[in-house]
C-alpha cells in the first residue's frame, strides 16, 4: 500500500485537520465527534441540511459544506458510515431553528446511525426529517433487499436541496424536494482498479489488465459484473443505457449530466467519457442543459467512473444555479 | 449458578479479546463481499468499551453493564454492525431488568430481546446472509438448554455451537440484505462476517461463563 | 494500459471534445491546429494571455481558459509542446490589441516552439511578450543546462497574470508582474507511482512498492532521486525543505500553499499532506495567507503531489482574489 | 552525380519510412532518460511529410523540397525535435539556394548549415548528450569525404558512419541539455535518443542516395 498518510488509524482526523487548515473561511472541523460545519453555522431560521457516511469519498461530503449546500457532513471512518453521535453533534451545531434535513445514501449502516440519530435529536426537540438517496442503477430494486445505494446522485441533491434551504425553504419543502430530486436521478459506476482501504493494506478486489468491473458502488466492493476492458465508447454505453432506460429518460427530457471520477481517472480520459454521453444523449433527443465533470465522489484513488442523469425542469436548474461556496463546488459568490 | 454483574463484565472483555485476535479475520470476510471493514469496527468498538470499563465506576447491575456496552458500540462501532450490536445490547439490557444475578432463563430471554432488537433495526429474515443466521439458531438453543435445566455456561455453549452452525449456513446463501446483496449471485459461497462476529462473541460469553465455573 | 480512451492517436482531440461540450458557456476548441479559447475571445483591449505546452497535465491549461485567467490555451499530444501554428492560432483568435503575453512553461521543446511562434506573430504585426516559468527546485540551475522546469508555479502564473490583464493591465505590466511572480515561486513533486503516455502503453518507469522518486518534472520522467518510501511527514518535509530553503522563504513571509495532486493521488491524502505542510510553515513563522488544494497540474494518472509556495504581497493577494471563472479555477463570479 | 529534387524527395520519404519503422526504439530511448515521445513525435511529423508530398504539387527544387519538409515538421512534431529538425531543414534549404541538383560539396554545405542551425535554436555543444554530438562528427565526415572528390552517396555515407559513432559517444554522457537534465547523474549510461534519430535519417539519406546510384 503507497499512500500519503501517517498512520492507517489517523487518517480521517489527519485529513480533517488538513482540510480546516486550507479552508478556514468555509469550514470548522470538530473531532470528538468528528463532524464538520460551515463556518457561520448555525444560520439562524435556516433550515440545516447535514449529510455523511463513511470516508473515502472526498471531497463528498465535507468538501460540499458551506453556503448554499451543506450545514454540516459527519465523516465515518473510511467506507464505515458515522456514529449517531456524530450526527447528534452535527445537530447540535447547525440547529437553526427551523429543523434539520439528513440526506442519506442508502446503505444499511448509514440508515441505521441516521435513524438512530434522528430518533436522539427528535427526542432533544430538534425536528429532524431523513430522505434517502438510492440512484444506483446497477443493484435491482426489491421489497426483499437492502435496495439501491446511494451514488452520484448525492451530490446533486446535496446541492439543489442545499440552495433550496439556503433561500428559506421550511422544511417540508426542503423534504419533498430531496425526494423529488432522488426520484428523477440515476447513477451507475466502473473501476477499472480497485482501491486499497487504509486500515486493510492491499486491494478490495483485483482485476486483470483486461477487465473491468461495472456496477460498482463507492466503497471499494466489487462490482455486479467483470467483463472484459473496452474503449471508451462501450464503457460509457455500459453506464448510459441501463441509466436511461430505468427512469426511464426519454426524449424531450431536459438532463444534468454528471461525469465523475472514481479518484484514480484523471481529468482528460473523464472528458473523452463526457463527450461521449453528450453525444449519446443527443442521438436520444435528450438536452444536456447542465454538467458536472470532476472527482466528485470517488472511492479513494480507485481508477473507474460513474455517470449520473438528473431529469431537470427550470426549478431545479434555477437551484443548481444558485451560489453556492464550498470547497467542492463554487459559483456565484 | 447465576451471572453476577462481574460475569457479565467478564464476558464483555473476554469479547473484546477475541474480537480484537479475530480483527484479521473478519476485516478479509468483509473484504470479500463487503467493504473490509467489519472487524475494524468492532475491534474500535470493543476496545472503547474496555477503556470505559477501566476507567469509569463499575457498572452496579448486569443490565448496567449491558447498557454501558450497547451505548459505547453505538458512539463507536459505525456501520451496519455498530447499530445493530448496540440494539441487541440495548434490548438484553432491558431484558434482564434490575436482577443483580442471571440465571438461565434469564440469560436465554436476553438472548431472545438481543435477536428481537436486531430484527427490529435491521428487518433481514433467516436466509438473508446475515447475523440474523447466526442468533436465530443460537436463541432456539438456548432456549432449549435453558428449559431443560442447564447452567448458564451450558446455556451459552448450546448457543455458541447452534451460532458456528448458523453461520456456516450463510456460505451456500446468496445475501439479501447488507453489502453483499449488492453483489447478488457472487455473494453465494463465502461466509457472512456478521453471522461469524455474532458465533464468535457468544463462543467468548461461554468461555468467560464456563471457565469462571458458573 | 487500462484507461478510458478510445484511441492513444485520438486522445487529445477527443478530450477537447468532451471539454467543449462539458463548458459551452467558457470556452470554444478549435482542432486544427488544437486551441482552447475564450468563449468570448478576442477582448477587445485587453492583453491576451496565452499558455500551452503538452496534453496529459489537466486541468492545465484548457482548464484556467475563462474570464479572469487565460485567453487560450495550446495543448500539444500527451506531454509533447505545442506546434509553433497552434500558438500563432491562439494568439490571431485572441489579438484584441493590447498584444499577447505567452506564459511558457521552461522546457526546451515548449521554450523552442513558442519562440518561433512569437516570431511569427511579431511578424504579422501582434506585439507579442514571453515570459519563461521555471519553478521546479528539483533541478538545479546553470548557465550551462536547460535551466528549471516549469511546474506547480504555472498554475498560480496564469491566475495572478490573468487577472492583472483582466483589469487591464498593458503588456508591459504584465509581463513585469509575471517576472515577479515566477521570482518569487518554488515547487517540487514526488511520484509513488508512474503514469502510462497513451501511445507508449507502458509506465514511464517503474517504482517497487516501498519506494518513492523524488524531485520528478510533470512529464512522468523520472525524479533526481529514488528514496524509501516513508510517512506523510517525511514525504512533506522532502518537498517543503529544499523550496523554503532555495528561495529562501524566511520568518515573517506571506505566502500561497498550493498543494497539488499528480493526478491518482486522491483528495483525502492530499489534505494529509497540505495539513502537515501548514505545520511546518507556521512553525517557521511563515504565514499561510492563501491555499490551493487539489489536482491542477497532474501527470495523467500518476500518483504523487506537489507542493508550491509563493511569497505574497498586497498586491498579488489582491490579483488572486480577482474573480476568475473558468473550468477549473472559479470564484467571484 | 548530383541529387536532384526527385533525390531529395525519395530521401525524404525513406527517412520517413525509417523513423517508422524505428519509432518504437526511439519511444523507449527517450522513455528511459526523456518522456518517451520522441519517436511519436517524429512519426507524426514524417507522416505528415509523406502525405503533403503525396497531395501537393512536387516541389520543384531541391531547396522547395526541404522547404516543404522543415515547415512540415516544424507545424507537426512539436516538443524540441521539432524546431530542431526543423530549423536545420530550413537552413539547409536556404544553403542549397536555387540549385536545380546538389553535389557532394554542396551536401556537405547543406549539413554544415543545419548543424549551425540546430546550435543556433538548441545552444547545445558537444559533450551535453544530444542529437548535436551526432550532427558535429557527422558534418566534419561529410566535409572529409567532399574535399577528397566523394560522390553525395558517398558524403551521406561517411556522415552516417560519423553519425553513429557520434550518437554512441552519448551513452556514457550525463545530460546538460534536454529533458535528460533533470535527470542529472542517472541520464549518464543512456543514448540519447535525438542522437539516434539523427544517426538514423542519416543512414536513410545515405542509402536513398546509394540506391539511387547517385
Ligand atoms: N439488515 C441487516 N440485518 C442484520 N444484519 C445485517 C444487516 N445488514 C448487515 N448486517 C450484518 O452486518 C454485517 C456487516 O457489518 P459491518 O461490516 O460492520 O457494516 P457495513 O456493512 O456497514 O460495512 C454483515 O456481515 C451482516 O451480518
Ligand atoms: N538544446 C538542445 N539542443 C540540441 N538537441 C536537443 C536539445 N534539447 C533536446 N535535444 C534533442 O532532442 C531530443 C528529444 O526530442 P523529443 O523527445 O522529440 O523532444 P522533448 O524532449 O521535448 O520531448 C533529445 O534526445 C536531444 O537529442
Ligand atoms: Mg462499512
Ligand atoms: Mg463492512
Ligand atoms: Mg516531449
Ligand atoms: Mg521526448
């Protein structure tokens, strides 16, 4: 394992320190228990929306806290998700009086310390609501299941429901919106490495230098399926096409097209990616009226991608345009 | 004989021994159809509750003990074990009430409130792939033994043996609930790491009861 | 070679095909020759800014073409300087004449190639500065080498310079400001792996698992020096030692951390190292006024970072806070 | 025997089909102690060479030829072979003037003129591991062989001989310009691949000319 850490069990603290450090104007970083919050928090008549999970995933979610987007993200270890504790604390120090929104990625171990904590802070006074984010294509659906995870699709609601938020929604606009965008968002993934876990030492999984493995999540577990490597067009055609058709999305539809990283792909093979989908989407009818092209949420430096398709309509893109000032993400301000 | 309160604590770090000796183990199950995280959590864990252990009051009351437990797992543990170890806790600590002693019986009704909680948070049937694979056969066992006369130690031992089996039936499984549903059919043929922690943290109970001769 | 390409021959112009389609707002691609350009280039009266060298650095430079930074960009194939006629071409569709000032990272090819464009241009009339960025500590300099390479400083070049000929500084101005700027600059990187040129398909060295190459360029050449690999602590001080003593940075200074991904390093480590850097800075009095943390000259996918420091004055906090919107770099606006 | 501009242009194209064929050698010299472009480069270059000789009109002079063959590389190679390669093309053009064929003195001129060409742009001097340690030994061969009444294939051939010889000599050298340089005492033990590239076009022009009995 080469990374540039100290020590496997200090990581996330070390990282947090790191990243209070480079943004002062933006953040606090508590770590007992660890969770970070916007500078100015808490807003007051605001409505706090606060998410996490397991760390891993930079800049998701701490890289999304600040003006416009997140109150405060509960960083879980890596690919563990957080304590209610920490969520309580996260709470505790956004409560602006007009409740707190958990978003969610749908993964039992985040559900349950979510509910757990939303259960604690409801009993303390705080009205707090949860909705859970489930985009990913690649896991079927079932009464029977843990159901979908929670993917790509995060970010954009963290940041739609974040401005929402931001110009005074109460919160059970904020609520129905978070459900509304996590209704018309789907997200699908490829590694084409797998990811060393700090604490673990070597690789969740290995591929041959001819595979991939699609269908992946965000915690460094192997995929659905490993088919054999293609070029670009075919791997962006394996995350499109079972995207586009599960909404479904159709022509006519007006898209947010979000290419991401998985942390290892750099920028100039994520823009070949990007072009391919806009065209794809273009052969469909469908109009790519925003985009979204970086690591975003990633697995460690796991090398892969994923696609997400947000259906938009001129709310939405109203909020995804509004200013939002993080160390992810920034326009207008 | 019953478990006093010292039992009861006993138990508790002997299971922190062995999780933390097993940490390997169940961090490469879960490497393999999870997030490799399993025994790390727990190890953190357990190991918090060992440190509260040493340096706060000793708990006054069996239930006490359980309740320091459940409350540490959940501060620490994270995850989908951490809520669902920490609700097992909870619901044994509610269990057996202010008894100073767990008798059998006692230990046995525990052990049901324990598998009752996690099936309330975690909502996974027998079959799944999960802990649940494991408590289900271990609480029909103790039961058992608890109906017809054994110890304490007797109790948990019956519990242990009928956990190692259910969690050896999780490997043919394909898993429906936690990570490894993610990998649907790839998920068949490896054991589940939370039936194995579950097997494991009740073979350390009966070590601890067993070998303090109760 | 796993990576998300169709073709290593069509790498470059397929990624500014996704870029385009990704900024249609920011910037226009012409493909032959290859320029990234303002969307609303030429401006009139206004310096153009120009920068360029090879592909495989991004988001350099494509991505700090916009309002407040650079009027185009120039990429040669993977790591190979520009044609002398994609620079001429920048320079003609960006001429809004106040002149151009070329931001040449110091490399022979790169230096070579813009000299003859800049010949050319002088030549059809455009007044036209170069100004040479040679930042790289790792090299040593001599009257009798090719001198420095040009790394990490670029990126803080082309933000301060841009957003001096964003208010309308006259060439001469900028060109005396980006002299100030590279005077007060030093950076240096370590690799802890290599990175695959497309149309080479093998790594461009290799590195066993417990060791590092230090003192390496952005071209995914080898370093000066191959050590064992060690904590986030030892790697920061590898890097922080020899820029604060080259310059030297001294108690009491103003300064710019940038610290920057090689392009796999993920996030998480990299604001493990940016933490320990902002120690090791504050312990020698050096005041952290300013940071930049991310990838944003990278080497394809190679794992590493590197650090940059710059001594800042009033004014040049000034210029980096200008506001700047481009794919990579935005705020202000 | 003189070279007319159809033995410029078969020259031309059979460096093309050298460095081609070479390219992959070139890639990993230039992997080992550069960034591994440089036989891509010169590929991409020669190849557009090619084509423009296959499009337009032929050129009409010996000078027109290398005219056409400098701005092409210049326009497509890119990186340092580029304006180098390129400038010494050029030069050598404006050496040849409107001469309808070259003779061996004239060959040697032309040589003369590029080396002066490429020291000019690259301000390389023998001894810093680059393609000037194969060019100098090279135009002192090529100027040798002119005095004492060689033929142009018999100049060219002289200046490959030198060429490699020259290109040789660069493997012990540590790099003091290039990319080599950043390298400092590990680019010694290497050759250095411009040197090579430059051996190489020379052995083609040397081998066209032969063959065309020239
Ligand atoms: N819904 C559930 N009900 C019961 N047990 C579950 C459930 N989901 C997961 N588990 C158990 O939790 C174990 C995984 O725990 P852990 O690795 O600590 O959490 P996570 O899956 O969040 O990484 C699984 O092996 C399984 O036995
Ligand atoms: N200043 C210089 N003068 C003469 N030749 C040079 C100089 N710098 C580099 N070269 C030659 O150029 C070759 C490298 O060419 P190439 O790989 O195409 O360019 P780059 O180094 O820009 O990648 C070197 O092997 C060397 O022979
Ligand atoms: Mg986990
Ligand atoms: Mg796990
Ligand atoms: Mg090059
Ligand atoms: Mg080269």
């Amino acid at each position: 394992m080469k990374k540039i850490i100290n020590d496997p069990a200090t990581v996330v603290v070390d990282a947090l320190h790191g990243m209070a450090a480079a943004h002062p104007d933006l953040l606090r970083v508590q770590t007992d228990p660890a969770v970070v919050v916007r500078a100015d928090a808490a807003v007051h008549g605001k409505v706090a929306v606060i998410s996490g999970g397991g760390s891993g995933h930079e800049p998701l979610h701490g890289g999304f806290v600040g003006m416009g987007m997140l109150d405060a993200a509960c960083p879980g270890p890596v690919f563990t998700s957080p304590t209610p504790d920490q969520v309580q604390a996260a709470v505790t120090a956004t409560d602006g009086g007009a409740g707190a929104l958990l978003l969610v990625k749908n993964y039992t171990g985040d559900v349950l310390n979510f509910e757990t904590a939303a259960e604690l802070a409801a009993a303390e006074g705080t009205e707090v609501r949860t909705v859970l984010i489930d985009d990913d294509v690649a896991v079927k659906d079932s009464l029977y299941t843990a159901g979908r995870r929670g993917v790509g699709g995060t970010v954009l609601v963290e940041k739609i429901v974040g401005a929402a938020a931001q110009r005074g929604d109460d919160l059970d606009a904020c609520e129905a919106l978070a459900r509304r965008v996590v209704a018309g968002v789907r997200s699908m993934g490829v590694a084409l490495t797998a990811c060393t876990v700090p604490h673990v030492g070597e690789p969740s999984f290995t591929l041959a230098d001819d595979e991939m493995e699609i269908g992946i999540g965000i915690h460094g577990e192997p995929g659905r399926q490993r088919v054999p490597m293609e070029p670009a067009d075919g791997i962006v055609r394996h995350l499109l096409d079972p995207i586009l058709e599960d909404l479904p999305f159709v022509e006519g539809d007006r898209v947010l097209l979000f290419t991401n990283s998985m942390g290892g792909t750099p920028l100039v093979e994520l823009y070949i990616a990007h072009g391919i989908a806009e065209r794809l989407l273009a052969e469909r009818g469908i109009t790519v009226e925003r985009r979204l092209v970086g690591p975003y949420i990633t697995s460690l430096e796991m090398q892969g991608m994923s696609l997400t398709v947000l259906r938009l309509d001129d709310e939405l893109v109203e909020l995804w345009d509004a200013p939002v000032h993080t160390a992810a993400l920034r326009w207008g301000v | 004989m019953g478990c006093s309160v010292e039992g009861v604590v006993a138990a508790l770090r002997s299971a922190a021994e062995v999780v933390t000796a097993h940490r390997d183990e169940l961090v490469e199950l879960d490497r393999v159809i999870g997030d490799a995280d399993h025994g790390e959590n727990l190890k953190r864990g357990f190991t918090a509750l060992v440190s509260k252990l040493d340096l706060s009051e000793p708990p006054a009351t069996p239930s006490a003990a359980l309740k320091l437990a459940a409350t540490t797992l959940i501060s620490t543990v994270g995850g989908a074990a951490g809520p669902l170890y920490g609700t097992a806790l909870l619901r044994a600590a509610t269990s057996v009430g202010d008894a100073a002693e767990l008798d059998a019986a006692g230990v046995a009704a525990a052990l049901r409130a324990a598998l009752d909680g996690v099936v309330a948070r975690g909502k996974a049937e027998p079959g799944d792939k999960t802990m649940v694979d494991a408590l289900t056969p271990a609480v029909a066992a103790a039961e058992a033994a608890a109906a017809s006369g054994s110890t304490v130690a007797e109790v948990l031992s019956a519990a242990a043996d009928a956990a190692d089996e259910g969690a050896a039936s999780t490997v043919p499984l394909v898993a429906r609930k936690g990570r490894a549903s993610y990998l649907g059919e790839r998920s068949a043929n490896h054991l589940d790491p939370g039936s194995r922690s579950t097997a494991l943290l009740l073979r350390s109970f009966a070590e601890s009861a067993g070998g303090g001769d109760r």
